[in-house]
C-alpha cells in the first residue's frame, strides 16, 4: 500500500519538492560552511521522494546546544518559508477526501522543514 500511495504522491508533485530539496543540498554542500545545512536538504529530500511509510523521531541522544543553534539559523534562512509551503500545500490537499493522506505527509514534512537538526528519519515496520 504505502508503494501505491509513494507513486501517487511523486506523481503528484512529489517530485517538485524532491528536486526541490536535491538541488538545494547539492549548492549548500559547495559551501564548507553550508554542508550542515546540506545534509539536512539532503535528509528533506529523501522523505520528500517516499514519505509513506517513514516517520519522524528524535536523535538519541540529543544533539543539545549545537542542534539548537543550527534550528535557529536554519529558522532564519529557508525554514519558516518551507514550512508554509508545506502548510499550503496541506491545505490544498486536504480539501478534498482523495488527499488527504498527502496532506497529512505534507504536515509530517512541515515538522522536519521547520527543526531539521536534532530528527531523523526512519522507515516503519
């Protein structure tokens, strides 16, 4: 099932977000000083290719002040926008029955486009 509903969401645009990501790490990572936030882009855009069947959960342990200081900086740079982005699109989603499991993917991606460092991603069992 989650296969079936991974298609259906790179077909509907899925697959904007996940070029959208890549490309984002892959310039943040040409920068020495981007390549944390690179990696995050990289992590965002992997869930963006097949979110169904993943979920969100803390490090263990946790990264403390230095996951806290990146979050706000990332909050500052592109986090806020991409986490309206995934607000809207929910939204758009979520109006209709048919999507509303991809709008509750796109609130899973809201979470970790908003505090990327200190999460991880994993794939359910």
């Amino acid at each position: 099932m989650n296969l079936l509903l991974n298609i259906i969401w790179f077909i509907l645009g899925g697959f904007i977000i996940f070029f959208g990501y890549l490309l984002g790490a892959v310039l943040l990572c040409i920068t020495i000083i981007g390549i944390p936030f690179g990696i995050q882009c990289f992590k965002l855009s992997m869930l963006a290719a097949a979110p169904f069947g993943k979920e969100i959960r803390d490090n263990d342990p946790p990264g403390g002040a230095l996951s806290i200081i990146m979050n706000i900086i990332w909050i500052l740079l592109p986090g806020v926008e991409l986490a309206i982005i995934h607000l809207c699109l929910a939204v758009i989603f979520g109006i209709t029955i048919i999507g509303l499991p991809i709008a509750a993917q796109h609130l899973k991606m809201t979470r970790l486009a908003l505090l990327p460092f200190g999460f991880r991603v994993v794939g359910r069992l």
